[in-house]
C-alpha cells in the first residue's frame, strides 16, 4: 500500500511541476495579439518560452527547471490583457513538438 501511494503522490508532483503549460485562449485576432500576450508572458520570471497559434487559439508556455505558474496567475495575466481563457492543462509536450504539430496542421 506505501509503494502505491508513494506512486501516486509522484505522479502528482509531476503533474504538478510540468514543463509546459497549454492554453485555449479566445481574442486573439492579429499577430499584434500574439505578440502581446508573448511579452506579458515573457515578464514572469518562470517562463522559458512562449508559443502562440492565433489559428488554434493556442498559448503555450514552458517553464524554467522547478519554476511554475499558477493558473490563476495565468488567467490574470491574460483576462487583464483582454483575452478570454477557456481551458489550461499541463503537459509533458516540449514546445518544439507543439511548434512541429502546429506547422504539420498547416500542411
């Protein structure tokens, strides 16, 4: 039963500290948005890159080595920004497969 839990609180830690972070973000409508949402993302000292797709309303952001944040940290940041946030999950995807997967969908 300990090495089970112990398995399962691993998981959690994991999942906790991914090292990306996937957005789906409505208002984005021009390269001027995405550049945009990039710098307000880019000021949080977490973040090691940024990835944005207007034609998939997709913001990724990947952390730093045992950084994080919030998603009510990232929801802020881009609700202020105007930008509607309608869903955030953590993934284990690096954001050159994003960037692969999202110039393959343009094919």
């Amino acid at each position: 039963m300990k090495k089970l839990s112990f398995i399962a609180f691993a998981l959690l830690i994991g999942t906790a500290n991914a090292g990306t972070i996937e957005m789906k973000v409505y208002g984005l409508v021009c390269g001027f948005c995405a550049q945009g949402i990039e710098k307000t993302l880019r000021k949080n000292p977490a973040t090691a890159d940024v990835v944005v797709s207007l034609e998939d309303k997709l913001v990724a952001v990947a952390t730093r080595d045992g950084a994080d944040i919030s998603d009510a940290e990232l929801t802020r940041a881009l609700t202020d920004s105007g930008y509607d946030v309608k869903g955030i999950s953590r993934t284990q995807r690096s954001l050159e497969q994003i960037r692969a997967q999202l110039k393959q969908d343009k094919k």
